[in-house]
C-alpha cells in the first residue's frame, strides 16, 4: 500500500544512462575525444555496479 508511491530505482538509473550517452554522443560528433572516452567509461562503471547489485 505504501509502497504505491515509491519511485523506481532502475527508471531513475536508465534515466542517467540514456543522459551519459547523449553526451559522449555530442561530445564524440565535436571531436571531444577525451570527454567521450570519459563519459563512456562512467557509463561501463554505472552498468557493471547495476549488474552487481541485481545478482
């Protein structure tokens, strides 16, 4: 009942992901190649933490 409210983590999680990879795609199309492989890098580190939570 009072669980009706509550936010899904895994949403809010996606959310993220989905914002990371817009910008490694931007920064990748300006030539930023630095910034893509960083951001790229988060995005692995977020996935692998997810994937270790869940199993």
């Amino acid at each position: 009942m009072f669980g009706l409210f509550k936010r899904d983590p895994k949403k809010k999680l996606q959310q993220a992901y989905e914002r990371k990879l817009q910008a490694a795609m931007e920064a990748s199309r300006n030539g930023d190649m630095r910034a893509n492989a960083t951001l790229t890098e988060e995005i692995l580190a977020d996935i692998n933490r997810l994937k270790a939570q869940e199993g």
